[in-house]
C-alpha cells in the first residue's frame, strides 16, 4: 500500500469549511484505490495565526513542509485583520517560490449542469488547461523609480525570462499535451508588440516542439487569444502562457466555465524536488464565510488534481467522475449550494460526494 504524508492548511474564512468538507471524499477515494493518507492540519497562514505570532508563518515553516508529498491548500487572506499584501506574501506566495512550483496548472471544465455565461455551450464543449509560468517573466522586481516626485520622475519594471525557466514550462506543457488525445498546444505571444522577450518565448516553443513531433502547435497574440477564449473555447486543449498572460487567462478560462466555487488550481514543482501545492482559485469569501453555503467542489476537484500528480489518475478520475454525477443531479436531486441554485450546505455536497465515490 502506497503512503503519502499530505500537509492539510485550510487558512482563512470559507478555507476553513471547504477544506473539512473536501476531506470524506478524498479519503473515501484512498480508501477505494488503496492509497494510505497520512493527513497533518496546520494553522499557520492566517489570520489568526497572525494575531497570535505577527507572522503568517512559523520560522521553521520550509523545513516542516518539505517532508510532505503534497500540500492541499483552502485559502488565505482577513483583509479586516490582516492587509492582503502581507497574507499573500507571507504565505501563498513563499510557498510557491521556496518549493519552485514553476507550474500553475488550472483546469478549465464546463461541468454537467453548471450554466456557462457563453451562450449555448454545453458540458463537453469546453476542456482545456491552462499551464502559467509561475516563477518569472513579467513579475520580476528588477526596476525602480528615479527622479520621484519631478517632472523627470522616471519608472521602469522590467520582464526577465531565462532559458531555463521558459524551457522548464514549455517542457511540461508539451509533455501534458502529448499525453492528452487532442494532442494541440496553444501558445500565448505578443511579439508583435513586445518585441524582444516575447520572440524569444515564441523561438523557444519552435525548439521545444521538435522534441514532440506529435504535438499540433499554434500560437496567438494574447489580445486576439482572450477573445477566442469567449468565441470559441472548443478549440482548445492545452495553453501556454507566461505569468501575466496565463494570469489574466487562467481567470479568463474558468470564469467561461461557471461559478468560482467550483474552480481548481495546482501549483506544481514537475522535477518533485519539493511538495506541490493544490488550492482552489477562489479566496476566503468574507462575506459567505461561517454560514456553511460555500461550494466545497472546487477543493475537492484540488484534491483530484493532487491523487493525479501523487501518480494515481484513475483515482484522480474516479473523484472528478463523483463530483460531474452529483452535479449533474441538479438542485433538486443533490445538495447543491446557493451558487448553483441549491440549498445544500457546504457538508451536505461534500458528504454528498464522498457517498458518488463510494458507490460509483
Ligand atoms: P473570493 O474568491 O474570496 O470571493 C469572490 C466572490 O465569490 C464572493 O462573493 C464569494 O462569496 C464568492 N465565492 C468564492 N468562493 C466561493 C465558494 N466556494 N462558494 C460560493 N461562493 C464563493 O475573492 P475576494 O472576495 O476578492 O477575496 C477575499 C479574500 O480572499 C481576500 O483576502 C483575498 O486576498 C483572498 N484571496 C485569496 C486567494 C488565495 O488564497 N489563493 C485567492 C483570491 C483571493
Ligand atoms: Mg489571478
């Protein structure tokens, strides 16, 4: 029997309800495929472990995180006690970079029984992914401001890709693409306009594709490739991006795709030299939170992605399968939450998935 030591950090607000409420299912789903989870609650990264410490997190955070296969993420960020900028640089962000998780994988899905906000798509029409580069690119520091506060006053923030960091990325997105049946990368460019770093993006996918043969390859300039997002979502498979462009595309993506709630995102380290982390794309949701209505699928579709990376897809596949049949119920057959025009609480749709998983 496989053992995986999984780092559970539910943080603030709703994180704290959909992170429990995920749990049944995943573990039901372990239980299934015999896969033994050894699952470790932590406080740190939140608001009120900042109260108490003045910090997001303990000194030796690195060293006790590193020893996990996985870390399942809920969502950070109190913005009455603690300012966002310091929640997300004192935990999320330290994460990603400390364990490199060059890959911010999101998953783009129009689920059975979700309604699309694009007109006359249904499930099936829209399943892609999206892989941003995670470490670099357009959100560097490197800059500064001189001459502040005169007429020269001067700013300049400047875009670094290395070919390490773009090569690494694009590796994962044409290995990703290669696996699946479509086999078609897309890559965002603007090297119309950004004339330097983005032909060099553009020349690196070109080297990197004579590695895969099989792989169809095209690419778009980000303006026109949000606009295709929209008008016709069905042609894509995989995404490249860099970090701003997979950025704004990966919230482009899942928002074609329905509510937030149900949303996943990883953010992967491919070479496993430290823990990848899965955390739904929404955030703590303030005005939702204690009053058990928020959609804990999009942590459980986390968890999903996570068996995946842990080297289990059927197990993967088996709970994402779980998660489409309840939703596909309807309001009426299952307890679904508020956002998708239910009255089930947050437990009840986890409970809810946990029992599909068991049965299916
Ligand atoms: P948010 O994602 O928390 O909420 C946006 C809207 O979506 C709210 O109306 C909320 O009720 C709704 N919503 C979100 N998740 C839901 C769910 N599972 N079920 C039902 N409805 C859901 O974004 P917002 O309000 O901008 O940020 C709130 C806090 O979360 C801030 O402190 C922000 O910094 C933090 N945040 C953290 C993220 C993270 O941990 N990765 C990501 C985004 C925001
Ligand atoms: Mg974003």
């Amino acid at each position: 029997m496989s053992t995986y030591r999984i780092a559970v950090i539910p943080g603030d607000g709703i994180g704290k309800e959909v992170v429990p409420a995920s749990l049944e299912a995943l573990e039901a789903t372990a239980a299934r495929f015999g896969l033994r989870l050894e699952l470790t609650g932590f406080g740190f990264a939140s608001a009120e472990y900042w109260q108490r410490h003045g910090t997001m997190l303990p000194d030796d955070w690195e060293a006790t995180l590193r020893g996990f296969d996985a870390i399942l993420f809920g969502a950070v960020g109190w913005p009455a006690v603690v300012p966002d900028h310091i929640s997300l640089w004192g935990s999320l962000l330290r994460f990603r970079r400390t364990f490199d998780q060059y890959v911010n994988l999101r998953p783009c899905r129009l689920m059975p029984g979700v309604r699309s906000p694009l007109a006359g798509r249904a499930p099936g029409d829209i399943d892609f992914l999206v892989v941003r580069e995670n470490t670099e690119g357009e959100y560097s520091s490197v800059g500064g401001r001189i001459f502040e506060g005169t007429e020269r006053e001067t700013v300049l923030q400047e875009t670094v890709m290395t070919r390490v960091g773009v090569d690494r990325v694009l590796r994962y997105a044409y290995e990703l693409a290669d696996r699946r049946p479509k086999r078609h990368l897309t890559s965002a460019t603007k090297s119309n306009g950004i004339a330097i770093s983005m032909p060099y993006w553009d020349e690196r996918v070109a080297a990197m594709g004579e590695s895969f043969p099989g792989v169809r390859v095209d690419r778009f300039h980000i303006d026109a490739l949000a606009a295709e997002f929209v008008l016709h979502p069905d042609r894509f498979d995989v995404v490249v991006a860099s970090n701003l462009f997979g950025d704004i595309l990966s919230d482009l993506g899942p928002a074609c795709t329905g509510t937030l709630g149900i949303a996943p995102s990883a953010n992967i380290n491919p070479d496993r030299t430290a823990p990848s982390l899965f955390e739904p794309v929404h955030g703590s949701a303030p005005d939702i939170a204690g009053r058990g209505i928020a959609n804990p699928i999009g942590q459980i579709w986390c968890a999903s992605m996570m068996l995946e990376h842990l080297g289990h897809p059927a197990a993967a596949a088996h709970l994402l399968g779980a998660v489409e049949d309840v939703l596909a119920l309807g309001p009426g057959e299952a307890p679904l939450t508020p956002d998708l025009h239910g009255t089930g609480t947050t437990a009840e749709l986890g409970h809810a998935v946990a029992e599909r998983v068991r049965e299916r």
